[in-house]
C-alpha cells in the first residue's frame, strides 16, 4: 500500500502543530460541549484534537490513514484506527458527535467525507468542523502565519488540488509538503446540507482583521 501523504513528516508535524490553537479548542468547548458520549475525530493525525476531546469528557476515537502520524496519536494513549475519511469502518448511527479539524484541504472529495459522517452519526448529533478560511487561505491567497493583510492574486473561484502556488505559498510551509485542496466559501458550506448535515452555525475564529480559520456547527 502506498504511503499517505502526510508519512515521513510526523516528527517535524508535531513540531508545527503541537497541540490545538486556544482559538481553536475554544470553538470546540462552545460548539461541540462537553461529553459524555462517543465522539469521532475524523482526519485525527497526531491526536491533538482528539486528545482535547478526552479532556471535554467525550470517549473519543480518531481515524486517520497516515501511520506515521497515528503512532504518534498512540504513543499519547489515544484510540486510533487507520481508515480514510471516505470509507469508515463503523455502522450507522454509532456515534453521539463528531469533529474534523483542518481536514477539507487535505481530502479529495470533501462532500464524500461528510456523507459518511452524516452515516455514522447518531440521529440529531452535532458535527463540528474547524478548517481553513478559503477566502484568505489557498492558492490565490498570501497570508503566510496569517500575519498582516493577506494579498489576493487571481485563481479564487476554482476548485482543485494545488501543491505549488509561486509567490503565494509558503515554500517552508505545509502546504508545500503535501499539497492542499482549494475549494471556495460556497462551495464548502453548501457540501454540509447536500452531505446531509443541517447547519446550525457558521463563525470565522480569532480577533485579527482577517480571520484564517472556519468553524461549522452541523447536526446529522
């Protein structure tokens, strides 16, 4: 089987994401709440979020198909399984709430994704998702650490798979290592309700002038 995208970068991943953002396990706090309850963490990579969502009281359990970065997530004592976000070995209904964090930008078929989160969800349980603001993050955008004024070059509309964008992308960054997805605000809102998923809530975190991060509340 071929690697993931994301193998062989583990130990320089969890030097750049070594835990969640405050903002971030904010968003959480308020928009997903506390457990009990089996929680799953689609997209888990190292376990940061998942391990946040064993501090708000959920049993969590995280997939992800990189195992450089789910032995990681195991070495913090975490449930993790690999498996791919668009096929997921659990039955229906068998989930009280769910989260993915900064995953649209990595998977293929985003909306595909969700319809399998709006399976594996209990009737009425909420979904919460944190990723990428598109409309300052992606190939037509430099906003690099997000500091400052992002500046917008062409190319916003389209949907696609980018791995270079000269004079946009930070060369020492992520998405120069793996590549990225783009799709635009629309179309990323509009995949909840065709997936299924009822939304119930959209925010653009942080307090600088122009935001980098989403958050949706959905309910399957």
């Amino acid at each position: 089987m071929a690697g993931a995208r994301y193998d062989g970068l583990a130990t320089w991943y969890v030097g750049f994401r070594p835990s969640l953002p405050e903002d971030e396990l904010e968003a959480l706090r308020r928009l997903l709440g506390r457990g009990p309850g089996r929680c799953l963490d689609i997209g888990c990579g190292t376990g940061v979020a998942t391990a946040a969502l064993a501090d708000l009281g959920w049993s969590p359990v995280g997939v992800d198909v990189s195992d450089d970065l789910l032995d990681v997530a195991r070495g913090r004592g975490l449930d993790v399984q690999h498996a791919s976000a668009d096929a997921l070995p659990f039955p229906e209904a068998s989930f009280d709430a769910a989260v993915s964090v900064w995953t649209h930008t990595d998977v293929d078929d985003f909306e595909r994704t969700l319809r399998e989160v709006a399976r594996v969800l209990r009737p009425g349980a909420p979904f919460v998702y944190l990723g990428a603001h598109p409309c300052f993050v992606g190939p037509h955008s430099a906003f690099v650490g997000a500091h400052g004024v992002p500046t917008l070059h062409p190319g916003y509309r389209p949907a696609r798979r980018y791995v270079e964008a000269p004079g946009v992308a930070n060369p020492d960054g992520l998405r120069a290592r793996v590549g990225a997805v783009h799709l635009p605000l629309g179309r990323l809102l509009q995949t909840f309700p065709d997936a299924g998923l009822a939304v119930e809530g959209f925010e653009e975190l942080g307090h600088t002038d122009y935001p980098y991060v989403v958050a949706v509340r959905s309910r399957g």
